[in-house]
C-alpha cells in the first residue's frame, strides 16, 4: 500500500503545525508575543519579539549585524520542537573624532 504525495504533504503539515501549536502554548505561558509561524518546514519556525527579562527562554545560538551605525543580534533555540527566532536591535553612537 502506497501513500501518494499529497497525502504525505498533508501529513508533514499537520506534524509540523502539532508542533508549532504545543510551542506557541508554551511560549504564550512564558509571556512570548508571536509575531510569525512558519510551517513550511518539517520543524516549524516561530519569530516572536523580544522575550521578557523573566523569560526562561535563552538563545542558543546568535548572529550579530552591524549595518548602518545599528546592531541586529538574532537569537535561535528551541522549544518544543520547533524553532525559535527574536532579534534585538541597538543603536550604536557614533564616536566623536577630535583632530
């Protein structure tokens, strides 16, 4: 007996959104803002603002930019299953030059 494609699409899409609901529930207890949900993907991807100080979701792994005097600090971990995207931006003075 064989599966056809779209039976098995349909699968891996309501795996992925088991996935992402149980993480989003955590999340929510945590008092994480969801900005975006991303199911495409065996392991779903969720961007949420910046957590609070309280929060007991870290990053595991993060990615600075600087770019225009402004630093991007993109944080990744996981929860649940899932991926979990924030950033935090900081806006660098620029510094005086004397002559």
């Amino acid at each position: 007996m064989s599966i056809s494609t779209l039976a098995l699409a349909n699968a891996l899409a309501v795996d992925a959104t088991r996935i992402a609901m149980s993480a989003i529930h955590h999340l929510d207890d945590a008092g994480c803002t969801v900005r975006e949900i991303d199911i495409r993907n065996r392991r779903p991807v969720i961007r949420i603002e910046q957590p609070p100080i309280n929060c007991w979701l870290r990053g595991a792994l993060r990615k600075r930019i600087t770019e225009c005097g402004v630093t991007r600090t993109v944080y990744v971990t996981t929860c649940h299953g899932a991926l979990v995207e924030w950033e935090a931006s900081q806006h660098c003075t620029p510094e005086v030059v004397r002559a």
